[in-house]
C-alpha cells in the first residue's frame, strides 16, 4: 500500500514532465529497485536529463540499432547473470560500458564487453595471451564480470554501489561513502564539527587524496563510520557540492549509473513496442548460444565447415581467438556457437577435419625468423605448433606453418606485446612520502625499500630513487 501511495505522489507531480511523464511505469520503478534504489530517485532531475537525451530519435534509433547488433549472445548473457546472481537491470551495464560490442577497446586499453582491464582481467581468472584474449570471450568475460559484481555487491551491500565501483573503483566508492558519512553526521550533530576525532579523520583523507598516506589508513575510517548510525543513500552521494573541485563521486561515475537506469527504462519505451522492434521484448526467452570444447590447433574454418557455418560469422562470436586458431598448446578449448547449430557440432564433432597446414621444407639461408616475415605468422606461433625448444634449423626440415595453405597472407596474426621493464628514476620533492611515490608509480613499498636498499621510511628532497 505505501508503495502505491508513493507512485500516485510521483506520478501526480511529474505528469507533465518533459521527461518520463505519462510513460511512467511499475516497471521503471523495479528498475530502481533492482539497483537498491528508492522509487523517489525516478524525479530526479538529473536522470531525467540523462533519460532525456537518449530519448531523441538518433540515440533510440542507435539504441535499437545496438540491441539488434547484439540479439544472438544477449541472451546468453541475460542467462549468465540470472545464474549468478545478478539483476536483469545489469545487462545495460554492459549496454553502457561498450554498446555491446565484443572487441570494444577504450582509449585506456579495457577491452571487450565489460571492458575489462588487464589487471583486472587476470584477478577474475581470464586469460590473455598470444591466442586468445578471453576478455573478448562473451561468455567467460561474462562469467568474470558477474564474479566481479557479486564481490563488489558482497563489500558494498547495495547493487547501485556495486555498478559505481565498477566504473569508478572501489577506492573512490569508500571514499566517497566515508566523506559523505563524516559531512552528514556533521550537519547532524554540529557540536562535533571541530572536534579532534571529526579533524583528524578529515586530516586523514585529504592526505590520502594528495598521495601522502596509503588506502589502508582510508580504510580505518571508513571502517569506523560504517557503524555509525547514519547512512549516505544515492541521493547524497550523487550530490553536486559548490565550490568542491573534487566531489564525493567523479562525473563520469554520477553519469554512469543514471546512464544505466536510463537504458534500461528505454526498454519499455514506445518505439521498442514497434512491430518492427517488437521482437528485442523477447530477448533471453530461448537459448540462442551454445559453448563447446574444440581440439587443440584446428581452424575456425574447419569447425566453421563442420557446423555448416561461414567462417566469418563464426569469428564474430570468437573474437577471443586473436589467430583464429584453436590454441594448439590446448589438448582442448571451448568456443561459442549458434545453439541452432548444436546438434550438427555433436554430430560430427569427431569427424571435424584436421586444419591442413601449409609446409615449409628448410633450405639453405632459412632462418625462423625469416620463415616468419615470409609467410606473416609469428615466430612464436611456428616454435610452439612445431614444438621447438630452440630456433635451430636443419636442411630439409619440415616445417607445419599453422595456417591453412588458402589463407596465407590473409590472416592479421597478432603479437602478444611484452612489456619492457626499464628502470626510472625518480627525484623526491617537497611533500612526498614512500608511500605516496609507491601508490603513484604502483609499486608495493616494500619492492621500493628493497630496490633501494633502504632500512626505513625517510626521505630527504633530492633524493634519488629507483623505481624498476
């Protein structure tokens, strides 16, 4: 009852909004609710701007156009994240982070539908090497990011939180939940403004923010106000604070989850109900991909073949596979099908042909690497086919060239890029700590201590430091 009370009141005062108005409906407030959200966040006026903007015709027609793009694996990911856990709401936090593109890149390198960084990637169990890069891997990047959520979910208690430290990271989250928390205990309790607990705690996070002191002593305080009796909701800490050049949330993040809501609320919108766009209502109803183990070393155009399939089709759900090569050090890898095409891969599954590989007959002057520049295949990718343990050559030497003889040329193999570690130096200025060098150059204090054979913590402007 006090539900429907609470609709009536909002519906009654923003009928005649611009915005959401008479479109208004149960489902946008589950929405919100899905997210941990009060329905009374639906008037707030910065989601309507965000709602707003993708409401003309060239982002619902991109919007409908992204849908479409992306209509054979969004229901596997639908079913992924219901099996986990997770909200249905999250699927357009995927919407948000790359329009459902499999290969998405950004400008800071986080790579495929849930945009992943490397790091990132690697603690969630993905894998990346000169094969595959499993972040663009729908299912299993997937399975990580539904991993990542629920952790973030566990820390945090509140699913709208767990999407903001996804986008922003958990450190800013705290951060921003414990500046928020001290602010509004404040306002509650004015008596304690100056007090040295209140200023110490104060001191403590503006040294954190200049990179003086490490997270830890960030997370003492958080920690302590967390049972406090006061709790900051969206509200506050979506809030704009004049005057402040660092608020509780960055932009980017404040926009993110209202971005979020917006595209999922677009969903029920009129021009989705179209005849012509009714079909992407009923998206994760049936099974639409299938993942299935493959041989080690085979093409995707022999599997392709086998299932009946175009090669290039097969690769747009594979991008993962960067030599479109199953990867040969693997006696078995899993890759994404068509579910329609299921029951023709069992059927003949064990008769896919193997991939016929072109030969390569050693002759004088030969050499690996210049095998390699001939026919465009890395020298790492002939040593490990060949299982070569070192880059020596015989006269008359068979070499298996793992691609197959029509493709030669035609295929862009990619090199997994090794990061040269050099070593930096770094002169110490007025106000640095260890600490505050280390968080900068994302080095653990104690490597730092070590490379430069220190017995303590003190520095002195000028000094020169190692950073490796």
């Amino acid at each position: 009852m006090k539900k429907f009370i609470i609709l009536i009141m909002i519906f009654s005062i923003y009928s005649h909004a611009s915005l959401i108005g008479s479109n208004f409906s149960q489902r946008d407030i589950q929405i919100l609710e899905d997210l941990d959200i009060k329905s009374s966040f639906i008037t707030d006026y910065k989601l309507q701007e965000v709602y707003e903007q993708f409401q003309n015709r060239r982002n619902s027609h991109k919007y409908v156009e992204n849908l479409n793009e992306a209509s054979l694996f969004v229901p596997r990911v639908k079913d992924i994240l219901r099996q986990e856990g997770i909200p249905d709401v999250f699927i357009y936090m995927a919407m948000a982070e790359s329009n459902f593109s499999i290969d998405a890149r950004s400008h800071v390198r986080a790579t495929g539908l849930w945009q992943f960084m490397s790091g990132t990637a690697k603690r969630y169990g993905l894998r990346n090497d000169m094969y595959v890069d499993e972040r663009m891997d729908l299912v299993k990047s997937t399975f990580s990011a539904a991993k990542y959520l629920n952790a973030l979910h566990d820390r945090f208690g509140k699913w709208y939180l767990a999407a903001i430290s996804y986008n922003c990271g958990e450190g800013r989250v705290i951060e921003a939940i414990t500046r928020a928390t001290l602010d509004m205990y404040v306002e509650k309790h004015p008596e304690e403004k100056n007090s040295k607990k209140i200023q110490d705690y104060r001191k403590t996070i503006k040294a954190y923010q200049q990179r003086k002191v490490p997270f830890f002593k960030l997370g003492r305080i958080y920690k302590e106000v967390s049972k406090w009796d006061i709790k900051p909701d969206v509200e506050d800490l979506l809030i704009v604070q004049k005057g402040l050049d660092r608020q509780y949330l960055p932009k980017e993040s404040r926009r993110y989850i209202r971005k979020i809501i917006s595209l999922a609320m677009m969903n029920s919108q009129n021009f989705i109900k179209h005849d012509e766009n009714s079909h992407l209502l009923n998206m994760g109803i049936s099974q639409t991909i299938a993942t299935v183990p493959v041989k080690g070393g085979l093409h995707l155009k022999n599997v392709a073949n086998s299932i009946g399939m175009t090669y290039i089709d097969l690769l747009k759900l594979n991008k993962h596979i960067k030599q479109s090569i199953i990867p040969p050090t693997d006696k078995y890898y899993t890759i994404n099908i068509p579910y329609s095409r299921l029951t023709r891969f069992n059927e003949n599954r064990d008769d896919i042909q193997d991939t016929k590989f072109a030969i390569h007959i050693v002759k004088r002057g030969d050499t690996l690497s210049g095998i390699s520049r001939k026919y465009k295949v890395p020298t790492k990718l002939i040593k490990d086919y060949n299982n070569f343990k070192s880059s020596r050559l015989s006269l008359k030497q068979k070499i298996v060239l793992p691609i197959p003889s029509d493709m030669i040329g035609k295929i862009k193999f990619v090199e997994e890029k090794r990061s040269k570690k050099r070593v930096k130096k770094y002169t110490v200025k007025s106000g640095d700590s260890l600490y505050s060098i280390a968080r900068k150059h994302k080095i653990g204090v104690k490597k730092l201590m070590k490379d430069n054979k220190m017995k303590n913590t003190l520095l002195k402007i000028g000094d020169r430091l190692v950073l490796r």
